[in-house]
C-alpha cells in the first residue's frame, strides 16, 4: 500500500516542479533575452543489490508498483528570442546563440544576452541594475566611456564609434557548450566548469533588442496539463492516505 502513496506523491512532486517552472517562465515573458526553463525528469526504481536477477521484481507490474519519478535537472533553452528594433543607440542585440556581453557585477564577472544598456552619472555604459559594461580594452577592465552630444555608432564586432573614430569594444564572448553556464537572476549566467572565448563575430545590432524566448501559449496549455496531473495525484495521494486509515482501523477494532 505504501508503494501507491510513494509513487502518487513523486507524481505530485513531479507536477509541482513543472507548475513552478511554467509559472516562472510567464513571469518573465517580456525580460529582455530571458531563456525559457524546463524540468527534466528521470525514473527512479530501487534495486535489490541481494537479488539482482529476481524475476518478480523485473515484471510489469512490480516495475509499475515499484517505479517513482524524480527531478533531475532544470534545463535552460538556449534558443534565440526574437529581436526587434527599438532605434535606441544604447540597445544591442547578438545574432550569435552562444554570445554574451561581459558586465562587472558585485560578485564577479556575468554573462547576459540583455543589450539594454544606458549610461549612468559618469558616462559609462552601464546595465538596468547599473552593473559596468566590460570593454575588451585592458583584458576587460575597462569601464566603456560614451560623452554626452557624440555621435555614437558599434558595428557587428561591437567596436564603438564616436563622431566616426574608433574607440573602446564591447567584451563579448562566446562558450562552446552553453549548459554549462549557469542562471543567475533573470538573464545573466556565471561561468560554471568552463571557460569564455573572445567572440569574433558576434552578430552585433545596434538599436535591437532580443525578446524573451517564452512561448505564451505553449506554456499556458503545458500550465493547463501540470495543473491537471496535479489534481489527479493530489487525489491519488488522498485515497491512499484514507486506505491506511481504514486500514488501521480495522486492525485495531480486531486486536
């Protein structure tokens, strides 16, 4: 009996994590560049280490009695957002997936795909949260100065221009395998088990900025299906609790 409540609950865990990352993909579809999540699940089932060949264990239906679901990962889709032209000179876009723009934030160097920047009370060129813009200029540690009455123009190396002359260059790199990178708030990544390259094309658009990647309606619909398993397992978990409180009242009226 308490293989159905085991397996009932990871089922209800199972669709609460899927409900949690759903919800928050929503909350975040007009993020600059934010990257949907997916919870990825794997199949856990016990093995008997005494008897690994015992063939009762191996049938379907101790497989089906016996077999509970746990989360494994929280996947991120890298996929590109749709990118749309806003005709501010501060806002860029990376046509390159595995591209990312450097800023010198309190707890180290971050990644992001999010181009809005601005500048702040000194000139430099800053994020929303007002974290530097890192020039590849100095090995990175260069603040980017923009004065205020220049004409400023970046060309698809994200090399800035002011008044036609060439200046400082936005540090943007590029990782060979972008799983690895970890989220860190809403769109900016930490480098985890692996290293950034200096990107040598990485599709810079100035005046663009990428969306996020979050299909509204694939997600209500995938809300609507957590949303059900949920309730389903909910009384699953429900029925088994009241089967064992049955279940131990009759064996203590017969003690």
């Amino acid at each position: 009996m308490l293989n159905g409540l085991y397996v009932s609950t990871s089922g209800l865990l199972m669709q609460q994590s899927r409900l949690d990352t759903i919800s928050n993909n929503l909350a975040n579809m007009n993020t600059n560049a934010f990257k949907k999540d997916m919870a990825v699940f794997s199949v856990y089932r016990p093995k008997d280490e005494r008897y690994p060949q015992n063939f009762i264990r191996e049938t379907s239906y101790n497989k089906t009695i016996n077999t509970a679901v746990m989360l494994d990962d929280i996947a991120t889709d890298h996929q590109i957002g749709h990118i749309t032209k806003t005709d501010n000179r501060l806002d860029f876009a990376l046509e390159q997936e595995n591209a990312f723009f450097a800023v010198d934030t309190p707890w180290g160097i971050r990644y992001t795909r999010d181009g809005a920047f601005t500048r702040n009370a000194d000139g430099d060129l800053v994020t929303q949260e007002g974290y530097p813009v890192m020039s590849r200029n100095a090995q990175g540690t260069a603040n980017i100065n923009i004065p205020q009455n220049v004409r400023f123009e970046a060309d698809e190396t994200g090399t800035l221009y002011t008044d036609g002359i060439p200046g400082e260059q936005l540090m943007i790199v590029e990782f060979d395998d972008i799983e690895k990178l970890q989220k860190v708030g809403r769109n900016h990544y930490a480098a985890v088990d692996i290293e950034p390259v200096e990107a040598e094309n990485a599709g810079v658009r100035q005046g663009y900025l990428e969306g996020s990647n979050v299909n509204p309606l694939a997600e209500m619909v995938q809300m609507v299906e957590a949303s059900r398993g949920y309730e389903m397992y909910s009384k699953a978990v429900q029925t088994f609790d009241e089967i064992e409180g049955q279940a131990a009242t009759k064996i203590s009226s017969q003690a």
